[in-house]
C-alpha cells in the first residue's frame, strides 16, 4: 500500500506494472544474462571455478563498455512498459 500511495504520488511520473511472477521475458536483467550466459560464457570450455569467475567478469565488464549493446535489450516489444520520463 505504501508504494501505491507514493507512486500515486508522483503526478504520473511513476508508473507502475504488476507483471507475473515468474516472467522471464518482461525482466530485463534476463537479457543480460542470456548474453552472459548464452552468447559468451557458454561458448567457452569451462576447466575450473576460477576460469569461470575470469569469463564473467569480462563478459560482464565488455557490457559496462557496451551500453548501447545494454540499451538495445530494451528494444524488445515485451520491455515496452518500461520508458523514460520525459
């Protein structure tokens, strides 16, 4: 109720969605690790835990270097609720 009340709040500036609870598609973090997971490290022949903790960390840090890459992730019909404020 709290969230409610503030969200209402904020004149329309903060909208927000109920979405079900388990909806991998509307979740954007997802898409980041589905490019983590499926276009980088799963490609790799993995030998220990600390190659893995290697290959994550530069697939997560070539994201950071990425963000247009980021921002496309949004361009998914299924992330339209999710908009800048104008």
């Amino acid at each position: 109720k709290a969230v409610t009340a503030f969200a209402d709040s904020t004149g329309g500036r903060l909208t927000l969605f109920r979405i079900p609870a388990y909806s991998p598609q509307l979740n954007p973090d997802e898409w980041v690790w589905k490019n983590v997971k499926h276009d980088r490290i799963g490609r790799s022949g993995i030998t220990g835990p600390d190659q893995f903790k290697t290959l994550c960390t530069r697939a997560l840090r070539r994201l950071q270097r990425m963000p247009h890459l980021v921002r496309g992730f949004f361009a998914d019909p299924h992330l339209a609720y999710i908009r800048a404020a104008a």
